[in-house]
C-alpha cells in the first residue's frame, strides 16, 4: 500500500510501528499471554479488604496521561475496566522508556495490552487495577472512530447502518448492546436446541447444494457443479430431506442451517438467512401449534427473563395459548369478501377490486396469498396462528380432514410478519404426485417460485411415511422479534450489502497517455485530482507547487517534476 493512500493518523502508526520495532518491541508477539480474569468478574468480586492479583487482557480504549501517572481504559470481551499506571512501577529501574516513550507516545487507542497488576478502589470510588506490569499484544494501524461525549452531546458517533454492518467488527467495538443482542441469539438457538434434544428429536444435516430446490415456494440461487457437469441450487429450504429421514424410521429429526433465496431485500428479507426446520412423526397440525407456543413461550423466558418483550412499542406476550384463525375468515374479516368457493379469475377480481396488483402467471393460491399479504399480514401484532390455507397455497400439506379444499397448515403471525409455517405433512404420494404437477402447470404459466417435482422425494414417500407434522421457524425473525430490532440487519452479524461504492479514478495507464510517471499517480490522488480531465484548468506552477508541499508533508525522498513537465500533462489534455 502506497504512504499517500493512508490518514495522517494511519501514517503516524505505521511509523510508531516502525519505532517499536527498531526499540525490539515485537508488535505482534506470538507467545500466549495468560490470562486470570475478566473485567466484570472483577468489578463484581472485588473486597476492598483483599489485594487480589490480576492478569487481564483487552483493547485500549481511553488514556488520560498526567506526567508520571496514567489512567487507561480497557475492554475485554466482556467490558471495561479502568487502569492506573504509574512510571516508576512500571519501569522499577533506571530505564523509564516503557512509560515515557512506549506508553506515552507509541500506543494508540485501540491497540490490545495485556496488564498484570491490583485490584484496588480509586479515591473517587472507582474499582481499577493498578498496573505493575504492561504488554503490548497488537497493534492497532487504523484508528477506532471513538464516541467523545461534550456537554452531553456526542460527537463521531458510528452510527451510519451502511457503515455499522459493512465494518461489523468496529461497530461491535465501538456501539454499546451491539453484541448483547448477538449473545441474545446464541442464547435462543441454544434453548431451541435444548427444547428440541430433551424432546428427543436428532439434531440433523442435509445438503446445502441440491439438483432440485425444494420444500418451498422460491427463486433459488443457480451455480454449476463442474465435477458431474450439472447445474445446482442452493437450497430454499430443508423439508424434502428431513422427510426422506422420517421415511427413514427417526421418530423426530431437525435442522438449524442456512436458505438462500434469490429474492429481494428489505428490513425483514435478507436472501441468506437461518431456519429451523422440525419434523415429527405419528403428529399433526393441532399438536404442532400447541408445540410451538410452548417453545416459543420458553425461548422468551430465557432471552427477556419473562414471556413478553417489547417490539415497535407494543409489548408482545409470548405466552401460551395463541389465537387460531382461518385464513379465508381473516380476510372476510378484514375486507368483507367472503373468498371460500370462489374460483381463479372471480379471486382476481376481488384483488382487483382491492387495489392489489395481480397478473395472469398468479394461480389461485399465489392470488390469495397477496390479497392476506396486502390486507391482513400487518394487523396481526399478537402471536396468531393463520390456519387451514387452500390446498393451491400448500402443494406439500395434508387435506384438511372435515373442511374440503383446504389443507391442515399454519402460519405463525407475529408483529405482522410471518414467523413460523406448519403443516400436517402430505404422506400420499399419489396426491403428493399430482399437487408437483400441478406446480409445474403453473411454472409454464411463469411462476418461477413454483416447485419443480423431485422424483426422488416421490419415491421416498411409495415406501411409506408415517403421518408427520413440520414446522419451520425464520431464526433471523425471531431474533428481531426477541430482542425488540426492526431491522433483519441488526440481527446478522455480516448481512449482505450492495458492492461498496468507490470513487472514480482514472487508471495509471491513462495517467501515462498525458506524459505522467506512475510515480507521480497517487500524489497526484492525494492533492484530489482522481480523474485525468481534473488537471486540465490548473496552472502548471500552481499544481507544481502543490505537489512539492505534498512531498514536504510526507517526507518522500522525490524530485518533483519541473513547471515545464507538468505544463506537457496539462497541455496533452487541452490537445484533445
């Protein structure tokens, strides 16, 4: 990396870096560093009786330097605690340059240390660790955009989304709760795990590249696998292999991994996300719904310490039991039309009529799925189960035992999204056949979210399946849900993000078409000129003379060119 593409600050590092080095301090040294304790262990173990012997470990994140003594900060991995370093114990000899010139002028906020020493209470109460011992264990080259506080404003705040989840790592540095919420997700794929082993379902893996992407209404994501000359898919969802399982013989089988779909993004959509997905055999539907309340209702307990939590200012109680409602009566009940009955074209009329645009690749399914989407999804805040969809939505679902064309499924309704989807699963092959044809009726109509049959699945299901009940739960929304965030973003640790944008800059090659040396190309970056034509209307000694302050300022050992030559770069372009 050229000097001139860096900061000032990142500047003065590398060259701090360079100073330790000559001094024989390794900057990154290799050995292990043992540590003994933690910054909150400390502050909630502390006696004031006891000189208790510390070795702690983090990045510095505050330094106040006041002559012969410090104060520093320092945040482990699990929070911060201040530390009073002193020169003459840290340097008990003749030699004080550990403090005067390594402490004081060498490290940089940001950098990690490791700190030996005692814990004690400051005079204005202040529980700290008194430095005798003081390691450097990593460099920091870019500075950390630390949050100063004035008159209780605060200043340089790292705040902006785009760059909060594009630099993940500073954001967790930096932001307070930023990584609470992430532990709040390991703690709830943690309960869903204990929930699901003390049940005694197994804990499964199925392949993420597949030659059919099923178990789901989706785009996917195509790549090509060279070594059997085939396209593959990601997979959209688990179920048609957790199916084959059960076919199988396990009573119960789940799986807590990745989709990828190749649909559109937005606060609550991100094309990779996490989902788990559970099938249970000799069960159905109604069995299902009562499960999942009390899973739901466990998890909340576990993550908020009650069954409720707040989310977009209304407190939402996960506690069991949850209204069920039919998905045709939530949508007589929120738009007066009654759709039960109704064929293809007379629920595209309704649609119209509701303002929903609609085209003629959708078949009845797709169609009421949009009139609930556009009319009802949002209404429901409250833990709702949505129940007993149209046989065209659920291609995969079990008939529903006394209400014709419908089917035994479900959707978990929180906070107006979806969060959950259920079914008493389909174990007729024969209908299971003809529900895949009728999906690939609709693919030639255009869908391209219809299922393309999977004949494997088929002939899993001709030696038999017990009577199932599956769920998938969106892990991802049910993090937002549980932690109070509006964003599926500020769930996801490395979210995907749009190519970041880059300034315009001309190429050395077309630097050179104008008679520049590569040499002269960053300098020239560094005054601002990125783009050739930027030149064009400077004056030859004027830009010159710019040139040779940027060389006075960093220090390089160049001969900057003669009025005449930057005349030739200016005059080439002005040519042209």
């Amino acid at each position: 990396m050229n000097i001139l593409e860096l900061s000032e600050q990142e500047i003065g590092r590398r060259q701090s870096l360079q100073e330790l080095r000559d001094m024989g301090i390794d900057p990154y040294p290799a050995a292990e560093y043992p540590t003994n304790a933690f910054s909150t262990e400390i502050i909630e173990n502390f006696k004031d009786d006891e000189a208790r012997e510390v070795c702690i470990a983090g990045r510095m994140m505050s330094r106040r330097v006041m002559g012969k003594a410090s104060f520093a900060e320092i945040q482990d991995s699990k929070g911060r605690i201040q530390v009073y370093i002193t020169r003459d114990d840290i340097c008990p000899g003749e030699d004080k340059e550990l403090y005067n010139k390594v402490f004081k002028k060498l490290m940089d906020i940001g950098d990690f240390i490791g700190v030996k020493g005692t814990v004690f209470r400051t005079q204005t109460g202040e529980i700290s660790i008194h430095a005798r011992e003081l390691t450097l264990l990593s460099k920091s080259l870019k500075p950390l955009p630390i949050v100063k506080y004035k008159d209780g404003v605060a200043y340089d705040k790292f705040d902006d989304p785009e760059l909060r989840y594009r630099q993940r790592y500073v954001d967790l540095v930096v932001n307070d709760g930023i990584k609470d919420t992430f532990l709040k997700r390991a703690t709830i794929i943690r309960t869903i795990r204990r929930v699901l082993d003390e049940a005694g379902y197994t804990e499964v893996e199925t392949p993420t590249l597949q030659s059919i992407a099923g178990g789901a209404s989706a785009r996917p994501f195509i790549t090509h696998f060279n070594a059997l000359s085939q396209d593959m898919y990601m997979r959209i969802a688990t179920e048609l292999y957790l199916k084959r399982l059960i076919v199988g013989g396990f009573e119960g089988v789940y799986e807590i991994g990745k989709n990828f779909r190749n649909e559109g993004m937005d606060r609550t959509h991100n094309p990779e996300f996490t989902c788990m997905e559970l099938y249970v055999q000799y069960k159905d539907y109604n069995w299902m719904m009562s499960f999942t309340e009390q899973l739901l209702e466990t998890v909340c307990t576990a993550v908020n310490g009650k069954p409720e939590c707040m989310i977009d200012g209304n407190l939402v109680s996960f506690k069991a039991p949850y209204r069920r409602l039919p998905i045709l009566e939530a949508i007589k009940e929120e738009t007066g039309y009654d759709l039960e009955g109704k064929n293809e074209e007379e629920i595209r009329e309704v649609a119209k009529k509701l303002g929903i645009e609609v085209d003629e690749t959708m078949g009845k399914g797709k169609l009421i799925d949009e009139i609930f989407g556009e009319t009802c999804e949002g209404k429901f805040i409250q833990p709702t189960f949505i129940i007993d969809y149209p046989v065209e939505m659920s291609p995969l679902t079990k008939m529903h035992r006394s209400k014709p064309g419908l089917t035994e499924r479900f959707e978990l309704m929180v906070n107006g999204k979806e969060l959950a989807n259920a079914y008493s699963e389909l174990n007729d092959p024969i209908d299971q056949e003809e529900r895949f044809v009728e999906q690939m009726r609709l693919a030639d109509k255009g869908d391209d979210e219809a299922m393309i049959i999977d004949q494997d699945f088929l002939r899993a299901l001709q030696y038999g399946m017990p009577p199932t009940s599956g769920i998938g739960i969106g892990i991802d929304r049910l993090v937002m849900l549980m932690t109070g965030k509006t964003f599926i973003q500020e769930v996801l640790f490395f979210p995907q993000m749009k190519p970041e944008k880059k300034i315009p800059q001309s190429s050395v090659a077309e630097w050179a078409e104008i008679g520049v040396g590569e040499e002269w190309v960053p300098v020239l970056r560094k005054i601002g000129f990125n783009m050739v034509q930027n030149i064009k209307d400077e004056k030859a000694q004027g830009l010159q003379q710019k040139i040779g302050d940027v060389l006075k300022k960093y220090k390089l050992d160049m001969q900057k060119p003669s009025v005449d030559e930057v005349q030739t770069w200016i005059d080439c372009l002005n040519k042209e």
